[in-house]
C-alpha cells in the first residue's frame, strides 16, 4: 500500500514524496480499498432528517411495545374481562398517551393525571435513540445538534397524533391536541439529553452569564430538598397506614392480575406523590376531589378511590403549631440554596440577598410547573380535580425559599469570600 498523509480536516491523500508508488502498489482490488475519511464539511452538510426519523420511529415503537407486554398479558391472564384483543391494543396507545399528558375522555368524564413515574420511559427511550443518532449524524456543534432534536421530536409529535387517531374508541377518546404537544414536549426534551449528552455539548452552559448559572443552581438545589423532603413524607405516612393501603388494595377484589395493575399504577404515581408531599410542606397542600383539601393547617377528605398509594393520606387534623413548623422546610431549603449563592457571588450582602429573591422566583417557577405536570382529572364529578394548584404552590414556594434564600445569601458574603 501507498504512505498515506492524514490531515485532520481532510480525506486520506497519497504521499508523493521521496517513496513513490508505482503502478503495481498503487493499485487496489475489490478486497483492498483504501481508508476514507468524511471531511468535515461532508459531514456537517449531511441531513439530520434520517437519523431523526429512525430515532423517533424507534423511541415511539419501543415505548408501545414496553407497555404492551404488561397490557396484552394482563388481558390474556384475567378471565373476567370481557373485551377483546382489538380494545387491549389500543388501550397500549391510551396508556401511551397518558403517559405523554394526553387526557382521555370517558363517559363519567376525563383521566388526566399522568403518572409521572410512566413518563420516564418516553424519555429514557428518547435519550437513548437520540444519542444514537448522534453518533451517527456524527454531531459536533450545537447548530447540528438543534437539527437534530427538532428532526426527532416533530417527527415524534406525529407519531403521537397517529397514535391517539387509532388508539380511540367509542367510549375512550384521547385529546388529540394534548397529544401532539405532549409528544412535542417529551420527544425535544428526550432527545435533547441524548444528543448533547453523545456529542459532550452538556458544558455549553458555561456560556450563561455567571449570575444566572448561580442563581439557577441554587434554584435546583432548593427544589431538589423541597422534592426529597416531599418523597421522604409520603413514604413515612404510607407505612404508617400501611393497614389501610391493605383495605384499599382489597376493597375491589382485584385478583392477582388486578393487584398487579394496582401495585404498577401505585408505583408510577410515586413522583406525583413526591409532588403532593412538597406541595403540603410548602403551606396550600392538595385536593383529592371536588370539596376536599389536604394541608398541614386542615385536612377534609372524603371517599376516595381505592388506589394503595392513597392510603398516606392523614386521617385525622394535624396540630395547628404543626402547619407552622412545616413551612421550615421550605425555609431551610431556601436556605441551601443561598449558601450556595452566597459562596459564588462577589457582589456585597445587598445585591446577594437580591439575587437570593431571584432564587425564589425560578424555585416557585420550577414547582408550580411540577404542580401542573403531577395534577388533574381522574373521572368525573368528585373526581375531576386531584393534586395541588400551580399557582398557589408556586407563590408559596417562591416567597419561602426566596426568603431563606435572600437571608442565607447575605449572611454567607458577610463572611466568607466567594469560591472561584
């Protein structure tokens, strides 16, 4: 074979230098090509369109198929259902759906609230099909890795849209609209972690200014307490009343494929649960069902439906002082979130304590869009609200933790200097 010279930005070329190749070495068969490397202008200029549909063709398959299995299954197995494999099929599409925050109307009324632990499948499958197809489109900037992400999420939302026209029946009928924007919103958002995580574009941040990168780190570790403290009470008062999650799970006689079914949609509700607890810290707590109010300053409940996970609901009215001492989480979340601040600003104790406010504002922001996602309908009539309200949520949050935040903030540049 010939000496070849290799630029970094360029094809393979032949040397013709002092060894040159005469016509014996220099020619190749069929069994005996030379390498050949895309420039770099052939590979920016190739169409992001293809690796984008397979991802979102893929991403989509492999989240029908994932919940299938459990569906089809569960249908073979229960002896006691009457319908047949065309409605088990498109009930895959309308869990799908549902987990994509697409509502379904049924005759008592509408099933709008996603189980936010479903969600995670979406996104999971979408990350990993988006740094596929990173790979392959052999992603270097953020121009191509925009292109990307959008030529898998719309193509994505289009799926959804299929989705929801097939999966429909006379008595279920998903909301079209909420389907595509749900596909839109999680097929951008999967495939966004993916691409740049695969082409290592995840430290373009750096190029926010560094006022806004610390105020939304101390953001994210405020609303990463308030979400732990919230898990941490849900599971305390679920064991606590793990007598009644047992009465609830055998109130309707599910039977083995039913208890099952129970146990699953228990476990994807676990992160709005996490929500639910943070929104009951935070002061204006949550509903479940028309007239009822969940809070740590008053409790009112009613009939509720026979799902384990709500056996954690409190029984009896809380202390008053209780509601009172609650609101310290948020506080004390506030309150981590300032040191942080506090240790990266180079500002006086004035300006951090306004930037501690800030802090409060993007948590409020960043909870009240949790409170939305973790809420909605489960039927109709007394159940057609359930969850927290965003905007209630937010402002408390937003006035708590900016407060923690803002008297954290200040006293932290009183005394030390900020990190570098």
């Amino acid at each position: 074979m010939c000496p070849v010279a290799r630029d970094r930005d360029t094809a393979w070329e032949p040397v013709n230098g002092p060894h040159r190749c005469d016509s014996r070495t220099a020619m190749t068969t069929t069994f005996e090509r030379p390498a050949v490397r895309r420039t770099a202008a052939a590979v920016a200029a190739r169409s992001p369109l293809g690796p984008g549909l397979v991802a979102a063709g893929w991403a989509a398959g492999a989240g029908l198929v994932t919940l299938g299995v459990p569906v089809l299954l569960a249908w073979a197995t229960d002896s006691r259902s009457g319908s047949g494999a065309a409605a088990a099929t498109k009930a895959i599409g309308q869990l799908w759906l549902l987990a994509h925050g697409a509502s379904l109307s049924v005759p008592d009324g509408t099933v709008g609230l996603t189980p936010l632990g479903l969600v995670l499948l979406p996104l999971a499958l979408l990350h990993r099909a988006g740094r596929h197809g990173a790979r392959t489109l052999e992603v270097r900037g953020l121009r191509q890795a925009t292109a990307l992400v959008v030529a898998t999420g719309f193509p994505y939302a289009l799926l959804a849209a299929v989705v929801a026209a097939v999966s429909a029946t006379d008595a279920v009928h998903p909301a079209p609209v909420q389907a595509v924007v749900g596909g839109l919103v999680v097929g951008l958002l999967g495939s966004a972690a993916g691409v740049l995580r695969e082409a290592r574009l995840l430290g373009e941040t750096r190029r926010l200014p560094a006022r806004a990168r610390h105020v939304g780190a101390g953001a994210a570790v405020a609303v990463a307490t308030l979400l732990g403290a919230g898990a941490l009470l849900a599971v305390v008062s679920f064991l606590q009343h793990a007598g009644r999650a047992t009465s609830l799970a055998s109130a309707t006689d599910p039977g083995l494929v039913g208890g099952l079914t129970l146990f699953a949609t228990s476990l994807a509700l676990v992160p709005n649960a996490a929500v639910w607890g943070m929104a009951w810290l935070s002061g204006p707590g949550f509903v479940v069902g028309a007239g009822t109010a969940v809070g740590p300053f008053g409790t009112t409940l009613g009939p509720v439906p026979a799902l384990p996970l709500l056996a954690a609901l409190p029984t009896a009215e809380a202390p008053t002082w209780l509601g009172w001492v609650v609101l310290l989480v948020p506080l004390g979340a506030g309150a981590l979130g300032g040191v942080l601040l506090g240790r990266r600003v180079g500002d006086g104790p004035g300006r951090a304590a306004l930037d501690g406010l800030l802090v409060g504002v993007v948590a409020g922001v960043g909870t009240g869009v949790l409170a939305v996602l973790s809420a909605g309908p489960l039927g109709g009539e007394r159940m057609a609200a359930l969850g927290p309200s965003w905007w209630e949520v937010g402002l408390a949050v937003a006035a708590e933790v900016g407060v923690g935040a803002a008297a954290a903030a200040a006293f932290v540049r009183r005394q030390w200097r900020p990190l570098r």
